[in-house]
C-alpha cells in the first residue's frame, strides 16, 4: 500500500510577512484560489510519482494499479464513460474537483465551520487583536498532512471545529453571541460550541450560577424572558393586522395569482382613499366642523332619502363645497348682503378657509401622483425584471416549500398555491408552444376587426344615450320635492355600463384567443373605452351645460350630488351582478342545467369597475371633501362581498395564466385615463369656471385660483418679512416657464431610467455570457488536465512493457546463428 497523499499549499511571502518564516492561513479565501496552480502542479507529480512506485511493485498491471479507476487507451481496459456519454475523469483529478471552494461551501458542517472560522479571523483583526502568523504552528490551521482523500474528513472538519473555539476565544462575548446566532447549525451544535468556547472563568461562574441562583438572579431572567416573548407576540400581532393577510393567501393558492390580482388592486385603492382623506379630514373638514358658519335658512330633516339621493339634510354639512366658509375663521360668520367676504375681527385666528381649501386639495392631489408614480415604477420593477426567467420551473419545484410551517391549514394552503402556480407556468408555456398558420392569422384578423367595430358602434350608441338624456334632464328642472328623478341619469348610465360589457363579454367568444391574458386586456381596453367617453360627456355635462343653467344657484353642491348619486348606484349595481351574475347563474346552472361547473370570476369587468368608482372619487373631491371616506366604506363593503361571492360561486379559471404583469397594467390604466382626467378637470374648474357667487369659500372670486392672488396680495402689504412669498407666487406659480423646465427635467429624468434598464440587460447578457465562458474555461482546463495524465500513463505503460518484455528477438538470432 501507498501512503495517503499529502500535498503542501506554499503561499508567496506577504508584505505583513516580513521573516517568511510563517505561512498565512489556509482559509484566506484570496491565497487559496492563487495558489491552486500549483496545487495541481504538486498532485500532478504525486500521481506521477506514485505511478511509477506502483508499476515497480505490481508488475504487468495498470498504471493506476486500481480495479476501479478508469484507465485509457493504450491499456488493458478501455476508458469508462459516465451518463450520456460523458467521459469519467481520473481519481486524482476528482479529488482536486472535491476540494474546490465551490465544492466544499454549503455542503457539509466541516464547511460551514470553515466560513465561519474566516468571519472570525476578520473580525478579531479589526478589534486589533494579535494577527493569526503571530500564533504556534501548532495552533494555525495548516495543510501539511492533510489528503484529499474522503475518509479523512471526520479529521479535518474536527480540526477545523478545534481552530474555530480558539477563535471564538478570542473574541468577546457580544461578539461571539452574534456570531453563533448567525450560524447555520442546529441549537445543540450552537449549544456546544457555546460552552466550548466560553473562558475558563466564565464557565466556572456559569456553573455556580447554575447551582445556586439568588432570588435577584431569577427575576431578573424572568423579566428579561418575558419581555423577549411579549416582543414575539407583538411582532406576530403586528404580521397578523396587515389587512386581509390570511383572505389573500387563501385566494391566490384557491383561484391562483390572476384572481389575487383583483383582490390586492382593491387593497391599493383603499391605501390611496385613505391617503387623500387624511390632509382633507385635518386641514378643511376637521377645520370647518370646529367652526361652523351660520345657516342661512332652515335646515331639513333627515328622511333617509338622502342616502340615495346625497341632497336634503346633507346639503347642510361638511358632506359639500357649499357649506365651506370663505372667512378666517374664529366666530361664525353669515354671508353678508352685498357678497362680499367677511372681514377678520381683531384677534381672529389667522386660518384662511379659500386658501386652505385650495391648497390642501392641491397638496393632497400632489402626494396622491406621487404615490401613485411610485408604486407604479416599483410594480414595474418587481413585474418586468431584468432578468430572465429561466429555471423558474425548477425553483417552483424545489424551493417553494416553506419548512417552517406546521398547522395543517397551513400545509393545504401552500399545497394549493404551489400546485396552482405550476399550472399557471404549464399553461404560459403551452401557450407559447402553439404556432398558426397564414390562413388561421389571417382568419382571426378579420374576426377581430369585426368584433371591434360591433363594440366601437356599442360604445358609440352608448354615448350618444347619455348625451341624450343629459340634455333632456337640462330642458326639465327638477324641483326640490322631486329629487328622486334625479336618480334617473345614474340609473341610465349605470344600466348601460352593466349591460355592454355583456355584450362585449359575448363578441369576444367569437375571437378565440390563445393568450388569457390577452383576452383580458382586450376586454379591459373595450370597457375603458366605454367608462371613460360615458364620463367626458357627464364632464361637459356638468361644466358646459349645467354651469349656465344654475347662475343663481350653488352648482358646485350639484355636481357633488350627482357624483355621489352616480357613486352610490354603480355600488348597487356592482351588488346586482354579484348576485345576478354569479350566485343565480350558479344555482340556474347546478338546478336546471344540471351542470356542475361554477362560472369564472370576471377580472376585466370588475378591476373596471374599481377604476371607474375610483375616477368618480377623483372627480368629485372638489365639491365634496368627504367622497374619499365614501370609497373607503364602498371598498370594504365590496371586498368581503366579492370574497364571499367568489369562493361560493365561482370556480379557478379553466385556462390557468400568469399574472405576472397584471398589477403594473392595473396601476398604468389608474395613473393616466383616470387619474390624469380627473386632474384635467379639476384644473379646469379651478382655473376657468365662475364660482357660485351664493356657497363655498371662493364666492367672491371670479375663479378658485384667485384665492391665491388675493393671498399674495395680502402678503405684500404685510411687510419685508414676507416679501419673499409674492417673489415664489409670481415667477414659480404664475410664470409658465418653471413648469416647461420641471416637465423637460421630468422626461430627461424618464429617459434616464429607461436607458440605465436597457444597459443593465446589456450588462447582465454580458455577464451571463462571461459566466458561461467561465464554464467552458473550467471544462476545457479539467480536459486538458486529463489529456497530462492519459499523455504520462500512456508512457509510463510503454516503459513498462518495454522493461517486462523479454528479447525474443535477440535470442531467435543468436540461435540462428
């Protein structure tokens, strides 16, 4: 037998090193790596040298002298091949393979320690403690004597074990508790390693302490315990009050991430309402409820009426812009006669209603934009990522289990979700794998043509019925006593939307689409379609037509009851498809049709839904501050309804899909047809329209904006200390050219990003293409290296042969002779 193999790593002189007379720590990650050279060097002629001490003393064998390793051509057996033909490397070249850093890390406990023993190092060098070449010989880790061999790991990783407890020795204790909670072992691992590495000293107090703890002691380990697990407990309490947490896990793993689409779109609606009421409750309601104007008649009763209506008893509150003073407020304050403002007596607080009104509507639609551009960049990051989505399949399979978990609704609910995201990836990638020929492209173009001008024509008649009926409703005034017809636009208007995305749903069946998701966009941009020309003409509606008609009249209460009344309807209609929708055609279906299948939740119809309600929020928090908290009791009412409704009566999709990319198209669609709309329209009102010279804060004014001029105006006879002010209003507020530099520096800012995405792809192609040369490099250098063994096994064979050979020849020819 052979001796074990050993090999020495020398490691050149460091300018830390002056004397050379100590080696640096093997578990300097850089110093292995540089010397892996020679590493092969060194066993390349250790297999050399072995090969010849072999061939003296077993005679006639194999160069390796081994049964079981695999020998080349050239000798007596032929070379081996692994699975699909891939060749089996030489022995020594697999232990130089298994002691490669990426071999070792992660794989095994001695590995774990190793790191470990390396984070230890760096950290007591920069606590300035003694350096490691300063140390024995005997107690730094070395190579010497160390073999490649699997037998000797148990050795090694025990080495190892004994040269992390002198590290962690040296380090003190806050520093050596951090670092074994870090580690990843078990706790009886962690445990020993504990007691191992505690001083002498401590151990012995910890002993005493163990034997006899002083009543001091234990409460003061009491509390510390208690206090450790009422932390728990809040920061479990805290996890369990997200809203909705545990409903949308059971919906993504039941109905799968395109149905969870819906659900988390709504929870971000909620998020925005509540984000807009906040500065309105504080700075113009809360404000104005505290000090509240004189009425100017009396006020009616509540009938129960106005739920529906938004008129009556409501009129005279907080609930409208009419109810809004246009005073500073401290005492209540009656409009005067002539209509102009009233004055501040002295002593007043200086608190400007117009201009609080104004200018929390603006701060609030501002912070709104911001929030929502934001959360669209960050969807769009988390959905369009830069890399590429390979291996997905894998990582589903392997990585998506979650270890920790132990109740048994728990487990169903990971299984359900694990096993509806496999389908949804099955079936993206089955929808990949189908093409078409010219004739079917051709075919499903004309089709689609045709469905598109039948819903154009549908959005049209549509239109041109609430255009219609608008007008009609203007050439009939309605008195105060009849305030229910004006429930009949919202009526017409909710009617048409719920009715023609039927319509719409039954033209798309005739397309056929591959993609689901292409299917939904299509139903999604139809709708849009609808919903947004329905509320530009109840736009013209209300500022071209209804304006002129109620001069002598608070028109701005008007267009917040009739967006509070259109609110209100489209929650009952959205109630009516619920129930129509889903739960009859469940019970029609399983009753008379003897069908067992439930109908399919509808994402397009709904998610519109939401945008539209939203836009109506959006539209109307002018004339009425209070809508936003409207929304908020809409949404939570409608997502325990539709909750409920959806695991009752409907069933997962059919064709299951991805939604991978729905939240970002979701958000897209609520920025710009309605968020910009809404914000179109506001400006216009502000900027353009006549107030109401009888209601609202800015009665006196010939526009909203002009709260801001008489403002400024105050400013500048207020004195020096101010002037500043007048200076920001007139060149930042009123000069267009700051807005044209902020927009250009807004759309640089844009192109910026764009092109920083396209080079980080360009940079990650590259890098993947480096990592793959990287591969082929290894591949090529593990070749070469087996071709020198083959090369020196095939000659140290023939040298063999040679030598063993007898001289046949010779002895024929003396013969001969």
């Amino acid at each position: 037998m052979s001796q074990s193999p050993a090999f020495v790593l020398n490691v050149l002189e460091t300018p830390e090193d002056p004397e050379g007379s100590q080696e640096p720590s093997p578990y300097d990650e850089s110093e292995v790596h540089d010397s892996f050279h020679q590493l092969i060097q060194e066993q390349s002629r250790w297999v050399a040298e072995e090969g010849l001490e072999l061939q003296q003393r077993q005679p006639g064998t194999g160069a390796l002298g081994a049964s079981d390793e695999p020998t080349w051509p050239g000798s007596d057996h032929e070379t081996l091949l692994g699975p699909e033909g891939a060749p089996v490397y030489s022995m020594a070249t697999l232990r130089i393979l298994a002691s490669m850093p990426s071999r070792t890390i992660g794989r095994s406990r001695g590995a774990i320690i190793s790191q470990y023993y390396s984070r230890t190092v760096k950290l007591r060098r920069r606590a300035g403690r003694p350096q490691l070449r300063d140390m024995g010989r005997s107690a730094r880790p070395s190579l010497r004597l160390y073999d490649l061999e699997l037998d000797s790991a148990v050795l090694e990783e025990e080495e190892k074990r004994g040269l992390l407890v002198k590290e962690l020795q040296s380090l003190t204790a806050a520093q050596r508790d951090h670092m074994l909670r870090g580690m990843p072992l078990s706790l009886a691992e962690k445990r020993s390693l504990r007691e191992e590495s505690r001083p002498p000293r401590g151990k012995r107090r910890a002993q005493r302490r163990r034997g006899l703890l002083s009543c001091c002691d234990q409460l003061r380990d009491s509390c510390v315990l208690a206090s450790h697990n009422l932390g728990l407990a809040l920061l479990s309490g805290l996890q369990a009050l997200m809203p909705w947490r545990y409903a949308l896990k059971r919906i993504g793993g039941r109905f799968g991430s395109s149905v969870l689409s819906y659900f988390l779109f709504l929870k971000t609606l909620l998020a925005f309402n509540a984000l807009l009421l906040l500065p309105l409750l504080a700075f113009i309601v809360g404000v104005q409820a505290a000090f509240p104007p004189a009425p100017a008649g009396p006020v009616p009763t509540f009938t129960g009426l106005e739920l529906l209506t938004g008129g009556g008893h409501f009129t005279h509150s907080v609930m409208y812009y009419g109810y809004y003073s246009n005073a500073t407020l401290n005492q209540p304050c009656a409009s005067p006669l002539n209509g102009s403002q009233c004055a501040p007596e002295a002593g007043s607080l200086p608190y400007n209603m117009p201009l609080a009104y104004l200018f929390t509507l603006g701060a609030a639609f501002f912070i709104t934009c911001i929030t929502l551009v934001y959360s669209m960049s960050r969807s769009f990051g988390e959905s369009y990522r830069v890399g590429s989505t390979s291996g997905v399949y894998a990582i589903t399979v392997f990585c998506s289990w979650d270890y920790k978990v132990t109740q048994r609704w728990a487990i169903r609910l990971q299984h359900d979700n694990i096993r509806t995201q496999l389908k949804e990836l099955l079936a993206e990638w089955q929808s990949r794998q189908r093409p078409r020929s010219a004739c079917g492209r051709l075919q499903q173009v004309a089709v689609l043509g045709l469905v598109w001008l039948l819903c154009l024509g549908t959005t049209l008649g549509c239109t041109l019925a609430v255009y219609t009926f608008s007008e009609l409703m203007i050439e009939s005034p309605v008195s105060a006593e009849r305030e229910a017809v004006l429930l009949l636009l919202p009526l017409v208007v909710c009617l048409l939307n719920l009715g023609a995305p039927y319509l719409f749903r039954i033209l798309a069946a005739l397309e056929r689409h591959d993609s689901p998701v292409l299917e939904v966009y299509v139903a999604i941009c139809r709708n849009l379609i609808l919903k947004m020309v329905t509320l530009g003409i109840l736009c013209y509606h209300w500022l071209g037509r209804r304006v002129g008609t109620l001069k002598d009249q608070c028109w701005e209460n008007f267009v917040g009851q009739e967006l509070y009344r259109l609110m209100v309807m489209d929650f009952i209609f959205m109630l009516l498809d619920t129930l129509l929708g889903e739960l009859v055609w469940r019970l029609f279906s399983e009753k008379q049709l003897k069908r067992k299948g439930k109908p399919e939740f509808d994402i397009a119809g709904n998610v519109l839904e939401l945008i539209y309600g939203q836009t109506l929020t959006w539209l109307g928090v002018l004339f009425s501050p209070l809508l936003p908290a409207m929304q908020i009791i809409k949404l939570l009412l409608l997502f325990y309804i539709k909750k409920a409704s959806l695991m009752a009566n409907c069933q997962a999709p059919r064709r299951p899909w991805k939604a991978s990319h729905m939240s970002t198209v979701f958000l897209s669609l609520l920025c710009f047809p309605s968020f910009l709309g809404a914000a179109v329209f506001l400006c216009y009102a502000v900027w353009q329209v006549k107030p109401s010279s009888t209601c609202g804060p800015f009665r006196t004014l010939d526009t909203m904006y002009e709260a801001g001029k008489v403002w400024v105006r105050r400013l500048e006879k207020a004195g020096p200390r101010v002037s500043w002010l007048p200076w920001v209003h007139r060149y930042l507020v009123e000069d267009t050219f700051p807005i044209y530099l902020v927009s250009a520096l807004l759309l640089a800012v844009i192109y910026l990003n764009i092109q920083v995405v396209k080079g980080q792809r360009k940079v990650i192609c590259l890098l993947k293409e480096q990592i793959s040369n990287e591969g082929e490099d290894k591949i090529f250098l593990i070749n070469k290296l087996q071709r020198v063994y083959e090369r020196k096994e095939r000659s140290r064979a023939g040298r063999t042969e040679e030598a063993m050979t007898p001289p046949a020849l010779f002895t024929d020819d003396w013969g001969a002779q």
